[in-house]
C-alpha cells in the first residue's frame, strides 16, 4: 500500500525521503519489499502520506 500511494501521487523515492526528513538508506528500507520494517515506521510513513493502516481477520 505504501508503494502504491507513492506511485499514486506520482512521487519519486527522493519526493518521500524530503516529506519523512530520513536519509537514504531508511527510506530505501521502507520501500524495499524484502525488508521487515517496523510496524511503527509504516504507520508513520502512511500518516505523512495521509493513509491510515488498518488490520482486520476475516473468516477463510
């Protein structure tokens, strides 16, 4: 979802890195699919970028 909003607003990784104030490399991780990043910094990043996360459990 973070990825597709930055797409969405046609952003570059560098429009991001200026909005969150964070230096290349922790903005590299947040995108990077294969990075477990912090539940806390993905809420954060949603937040600069006006989303809110939210989970739910639905019956299979």
């Amino acid at each position: 979802m973070l990825w597709s909003t930055v797409i969405e607003r046609d952003m570059r990784k560098a429009d991001l890195r200026r909005l969150l104030g964070v230096h290349q490399v922790q903005e590299d991780r947040l995108v990077g699919f294969l990075h477990a990043s912090k539940m806390e910094q993905l809420e954060a990043t949603l937040a600069a970028l006006g989303k809110r996360l939210s989970v739910s459990v639905e019956v299979a």
